[in-house]
C-alpha cells in the first residue's frame, strides 16, 4: 500500500530561525511529489512539484529536495515568519495522489 | 489571479438529509476533483471527473455519494442521506492536465460540512 509519512507530527520554532520538515514515502512507481502549505481552515497551497529527475527546488523561503532512491524529501524554511505558521502537506504521486498527514509548524514571535 | 470558488462555506444538517457542495473551477481546467478532510486527519481522495464522467474514485465515495457538471462552470458534489461521519472539510481542486503527470492542483476555500 502506498504511503506517505512526515515528521516531525508537530513543531515550534522562533521567528527569524530555520526549520526542515521531512517525507518518506513508498509511492511506486513514483511520478512526482508535491509540498503544500495548508493554513487553519483553509484549502491547500502548492509551494513546490518535483519529478525523477529534479532533487531541489525552491519557492521564495521554501527550498524542497528530493532523493528519489532512499525515496526520501525534504521542505526547509529559512527565516521563518508568524505568517509560516501552518499544516505542510507532502504528496506523492504515481497515478494518484497520496497524502501525508502534514507537519503542523508554529512560528513563535 | 484565477481560483477555486466552493460554497457554502460551511453548512449545518441534520442527519439524513441531502446536501449539495458546489465548486466552480478554473475557467480553463480539464480535471476536476473532490477531497475529503476530517477534523484532524490528512487530505482523502473522493473522485476525479474529466470529460463529463468520472474517471477516478476512491472506496469512501459510494452510493451515497455523486458528482455533475451541471453547466459549463458548476462542478458539484451531492451527498444523500448524510451520516454523523460525514462532518468534515470537502476541499474541491482543479488542474488544466491530470493522471499521473497531473500539473498543479488548484484548491478551493473549502466547504465545512456539519452533520448533527
């Protein structure tokens, strides 16, 4: 059965410090994966995609990296802010989407 | 920038009744797709439409459950004889390509569903 495991469940950093959430998956045969940024009550934001071949990526603040053979990825935040504070989905993909439960992160001032 | 609309964005009902969660997509989208949230848990897959049929659906969506595309902008999902378990977060999504190599996933507001 395909599966997506994050960790940590949860964390709380200090604004202005860095932060790395992490994706282990078992998704076969892997087409790409996805990080979203989920805010409380809202609907999911897409902040990367990465396919095979691609192993970092980034979006502003938000650099993601993929090792496709240990099928393992990772979302770093650099310098976070209050407004980073949110649910971080990984999603991976063969011919469907499969979700990861999130890391919840919380940005303290 | 263009977006997924949903409404309503919350609805209260009492057990056994019909709700209808309507969507509009992005204007220029193929894929349309329902999610399921649970207070709590992760994003569920419920169906994928394209091409006016469904082309995916996972083991939660049932009888009880159905899509329509009504019009040329509406996408909507109807839930019959709602259960206490079916409280949750229906998010609709849309993209302009699918399957496997599907681009990015556009998410509405969502729309919370109360079941009591």
């Amino acid at each position: 059965k395909n599966q997506v495991e994050q960790s940590p469940q949860s964390l709380i950093i200090l604004e202005g410090k860095n932060c790395t959430l992490q994706c282990n998956y078992t998704v076969s045969p892997f087409s790409n994966l996805r990080w979203y940024k989920q805010d409380t009550g809202r609907g999911p934001v897409s902040l990367t995609i990465m396919t095979f071949s691609e192993n970092t990526k980034s979006n502003g603040r938000y650099t993601a990296t993929l090792d496709a053979d240990t099928k393992q990825s990772s979302l770093h935040i650099t310098a976070s802010q209050l407004s980073d504070s949110a649910s971080y989905i990984c999603v991976v993909s063969d011919y469907k989407l499969s979700f990861g439960a999130g890391t919840t992160v919380t940005v303290r001032a | 920038e263009p977006e997924v609309t949903q409404t309503p964005s919350h609805q209260v009902t009492q057990m056994g009744q019909e709700v209808i969660l309507r969507c509009v997509p992005i204007s220029n989208h193929l894929y349309f797709y329902w999610y399921r949230q649970i207070l709590g848990q992760k994003v569920e897959f419920l169906v994928s439409f394209y091409n006016n049929e469904i082309s995916e659906k996972s083991e939660i969506f049932d009888d009880q459950f159905s899509v329509e595309r009504p019009d040329g902008s509406n996408f909507t999902l109807k839930i019959r004889s709602t259960k206490l378990e079916d409280s949750a977060m229906y998010f609709c999504a849309s993209s302009a390509t699918g399957g496997a190599t599907a681009g990015e996933l556009f998410f509405g507001e969502g729309s919370r569903l109360t079941v009591l």
